[in-house]
C-alpha cells in the first residue's frame, strides 16, 4: 500500500483544522446569541410592572436597578446597542422600515422606563465602571463595587432617591425613583436640575396613571423650597 503524499497529508490537515476553526466559530456564535437571548428575558422581567414599578421591598428595587445595569453593560460588551438592549428588554421590536409620519410619542410607562434604564447606565460609565469579570460578577448580585478610578476611587457609588420617602412613603420601592451618584461626604440638598427630574418624574408617573393627580400635586408641592421670608423693611 502506497504512503500517502506530503501534499496529500498537509491538504487533509489544513482541511480539518479549517472545519475545527468553523465549529469553533459556529459555536461561539451560538453562545452569544444564546447569552443575549438570556440578557433581553431577564431584562424583560425586570422592566415589568410588578418588577419596574411594584417592589415589595426598597432593597428589591435597588438590587433590580443595578442588575438591570449589568444586564445592560454586558449586552454592550456583546455588542448590543444599549438603546437597542432597552427597547428588546420591554419587548419592542426595531422596525426595518419605519415611516417617520407614523412615529408616534411612547406610552408614559414605557418613557419612563427608558430614560430610567438609559440614564443610570451612563451614571454607571461615568463613574468609570468597565465590563470586566468582577464588576459583571457584582452586578449580577445587585450590588455597585468599589469605583475603579477617579477622586471617589476605592469607595461604592450611592443609589440616591429622587423623591424621597417621607413626601411619598413607598416611592421609595419604584425603581425610576432611583439614580446612581456619586457618594457624598455628607448629605446635601438637591440641586434646582434635581428638583427639577424629581418633579417631572411626578408628572410621568401620573401620566401613566401610577399615581393618582393629587398626590403627584402632593408630591411638587413637598420639592418645592421653603418660601424665603420677606426681609423687614427699614
């Protein structure tokens, strides 16, 4: 029996290391979209009313919020849009041919839930958070891990309320009432562009029929500022 030809040997090894690189490739591919499959499911449980909007405890709400961050990062490292990533998490599909006349303003809640989830993502970013293995590792549990860089390094970000409790007692179980920062030394107050989310918050939570209309003018009444009194005249 003739030897096979060095030709023959070198051609059948580069054919099969071709087909092992495309499994390889095939099955890394199938990973991926089964992990983002995974990432849009959780995220869509976590953007429902009972999870968004009806938390029975504040902890829940604040472990929800920050796992639905990390859901968000990890997507992007995927290469997810995270606008994209949002929009699949409520269960809105992109149009491949979309009409501008027919674009319409979205629904209260669903407004609502996206600046939420966008705006507290790029919190996250700002801080100087990246999507290695530790960071995604905390978040999966609900929890911030220490800053990696800047002036607040070493120290974990607070998740802030933007209409507090006492003025609204649960709200402080709503996720969209919730916004990473920074940590503070010591409290402060708001500052006018937070009074001012807070109470627009009110409005859309009212829009959406969350609230009812008195206690959203409960709520704008209770941000507002203390009056100054009128200094005596001389």
């Amino acid at each position: 029996m003739q030897a096979p030809s060095p030709r023959y040997i070198i051609t059948r090894a580069a054919f099969l290391i071709a087909l092992i690189v495309a499994l390889l490739f095939g099955y890394g591919v199938f990973k991926k979209k089964q992990r983002k499959d995974a990432i849009v499911a959780e995220l869509r449980t976590l953007t429902g009313d009972s999870g968004f909007f009806r938390q029975f405890y504040a902890e829940d709400a604040r472990k929800s919020l920050v796992k639905a961050v990390g859901l968000i990062a990890e997507a992007n490292s995927l290469g997810m849009d995270p606008d994209e990533t949002i929009n699949l998490g409520m269960g809105i599909e992109a149009k491949f041919f979309e009409n501008e006349l027919e674009r319409e303003d979205p629904p209260a809640r669903e407004r609502i839930i996206r600046q939420t989830l966008r705006s507290n993502y790029d919190n996250f970013l700002k801080l100087g958070y990246r999507t290695d293995f530790h960071t995604l590792t905390a978040l999966k549990k609900g929890e911030l891990p220490p800053i990696p860089a800047g002036p607040q390094a070493g120290r974990r970000p607070e998740l802030h309320t933007l209409i507090p409790a006492e003025i609204s007692p649960g709200i402080e179980k709503v996720l969209a009432n919730l916004e990473i920062r920074p940590p503070q030394q010591e409290p402060q107050k708001p500052t006018d562009i937070q009074l001012a989310a807070a109470k627009q918050l009110a409005r859309d939570l009212a829009e959406a029929q969350l609230i009812e209309e008195p206690v959203r003018d409960k709520i704008i009444a209770g941000l507002a500022p203390p009056a100054t009194p009128d200094a005596p005249k001389p």
